[in-house]
C-alpha cells in the first residue's frame, strides 16, 4: 500500500465549475500538506501548503486536511481551461527533513 | 519563472552507461532536493544536500549518487544504467532543509535504451 493515495483521473469538468481533488495517507506523522501544479513538460509548482489540520483559502483554491480521517481536499472555485494540468498532492514530516511524498497526480481538464 | 534551471532538458543514454544531469539552484538556496518521476507517477524522493552534504536519501541505490556545490549548483550522477531509470529527473531548491516552499526546475527527460 503506498502512504499517499491520489486518484489519477483524468477529471473533466466544464468551466466555471468547482473541482474536488483528494488524496488519502496512511502515515499520521505527517504535518505538512502540499498542492502542486505541474503543467505538461514543466516541474511541479508549489499553490499552497498546509501545517496540520485546518482549512487554507488563496484566491480560487481551498486546502482542506483532516488528520482524523487522514484525508486531504484541494478545492477550484470558477474553474478555468487555464486551470487544466496535473495536481500533485504532497506531504512530509515536521522538522529539518524536507524528505515530500508524492501522490500519483490527477490530470484535470477543464473544458472551455 | 522559478529561477531553478536543469539540463540538459533531454537525453537519450545506452544501457550500463553513467550520466550526470546538473542544476542550478536559485540565489541563496542552501538546500536541493533531487527527485525522480516515472510517466504517470508522482516524483520519488532521490535525496537532498544541505551545504554541499547529502541530508538524507530515499529508497534508491548507490548507483545514484550527487554533489552540491557553493555557487548554488548541484549535480546528480547515476551509474550502469537500467531501462527502469528512464525518467523526468527534477532537481527542487528551498532556503534550508526544513522549509516547505521548494522551487523545481523543468526536469531532465532521461531515456535508457
């Protein structure tokens, strides 16, 4: 079992829509939560990150954790084509370690 | 723009040979992370450097191997290659080993044929 599991998609929606992307874990040490954008033929970029459990709102995206659960949400209000592109969950542990684990990504199309 | 730079941005390479792919890290970033993604997979932790010393490695054998240098470039080596290593290799740069704002570079595409 891997200790982040991401649905890989593909995901379809229409613009305008709200989009729902999750991922799951199984190591509760983790602490730090992560939502990366990788565009085709680009490297990941850092939209936000999260410390423990909470909520986190920037502009149209919403991180959501819930360490009981061990179940994290990243959230796009008004979705826009430009939006379309693979979203990477990430996390790691506390402390001077930046060792990230990834989840396999889910590719996200927004249709115009 | 990240200001993190890789190359090359392809390369084709014959099993059993070594390769060494470079990056360049932005100004003032002590701290690289190196990682590895396979086609439709997230990337896999290689290892980090810390002031020109690795500061922890993933699960990825010897033949894997890297340098950090003082003018905030680094390099990743790996020896006798296998057809399993073709891969997006990314390089990511942070202000120290603990901050969680990483930058990544657009990726060296390996092919081992």
């Amino acid at each position: 079992q891997k200790e982040v599991e991401q649905d890989p998609g593909p995901l379809s929606v229409p613009e305008g829509a709200i989009v729902s992307l999750n991922c799951t874990y199984s190591n509760s040490a983790f602490q730090y939560f992560m939502w990366y954008r990788q565009y085709s033929r680009k490297g990941p970029e850092l939209l936000m990150y999260t410390y423990s459990s909470g909520n986190k709102e920037d502009g149209r995206f919403t991180a959501q954790v819930d360490k009981s659960s061990k179940y994290i949400s990243l959230f796009i209000r008004d979705s826009q084509p430009s939006d379309s592109a693979t979203y990477l969950c990430a996390m790691r542990l506390s402390g001077g370690y930046q060792k990230v684990t990834f989840g396999t990504g889910t590719k996200l199309q927004v249709i115009p | 723009e990240t200001g993190v730079t890789q190359s090359p941005t392809h390369l084709i390479k014959t099993r059993g040979q070594q390769v060494t792919l470079r990056c360049s890290s932005q100004s003032g970033h002590n701290t690289v992370s190196w990682y590895q993604q396979a086609l439709g997979q997230g990337p896999q932790f290689i290892f980090q450097y810390y002031r020109e010393e690795e500061n922890g490695r993933g699960n990825f054998p010897p033949r894997f191997s890297g340098l950090q240098f003082p003018n905030y470039s680094s390099e990743l080596n790996v020896n006798a290659l296998e057809l399993d290593d073709s891969a997006l290799y990314l390089c990511a740069s942070s202000e120290g080993p603990g901050n969680t704002e990483a930058f990544f570079g657009q990726g060296t595409r390996l092919t081992v044929v």
